[in-house]
C-alpha cells in the first residue's frame, strides 16, 4: 500500500448534498428488492435470481448493481400465470428451478 495519503472520495459529494431535496415521504413504494419481491409472491428468492438469469419472470430493472422489482410488474407477471384449468391456453414460461 502507497505512504500516499487517499484523496476523499465520498458519496454523495458535498456539491451533490447542498443541490439535494430531501423529503420526509417518497410516497407510496414502487420498487422492491429481490427478498421482497420474492416475499410478495411468496416464492424463494433464489427462484426470482434464476428466473432472472434464464428469463421467465418478472421484469426488472437495474439501478447499477441493485436489482429492483416494480409492483406493478409483480402484478402483471402474477396476472399472467393465472390459470383456470390445467389445459389453458399459452401458458407462462416458467422454467423448472434445478438447486445443485
């Protein structure tokens, strides 16, 4: 390691704290995580990974490195795995989930 002492690299800036706008309510939650994606739809949560990997789930977005779940898309992926019988037509695709 350098003698070199480490520029301050903090985040967020100074700069970017004095334009911020901080709110006490965001309003109502829009995006979830994958553990609480996972619970609202009572699945696992290593399911909505592989889902993820393989396609077949729900959509989602990446913010960087976090992936986060709109409910309103838990909800239309939810809306269309609804069945009535087991002979409906166009069934989801759902991949079967292999734990090694």
């Amino acid at each position: 390691m350098s003698d070199r002492a480490k520029p301050d690299r903090r985040w967020p800036t100074p700069d970017i704290l004095k334009r911020a706008r901080f709110v006490d309510e965001a309003g109502p939650v829009r995006f979830v995580d994958t553990d609480a994606a996972a619970r609202y739809l009572a699945l696992e949560a290593h399911t909505l990974e592989c889902y993820r990997s393989r396609g077949g789930g729900p959509a989602y977005h990446k913010f960087g490195k976090w992936v986060r779940y709109a409910v309103d898309d838990l909800d239309a992926w939810a809306k269309s795995c609804r069945r009535t019988t087991t002979v409906s037509p166009e069934p989801p695709r759902i991949l079967p989930i292999d734990r090694i």
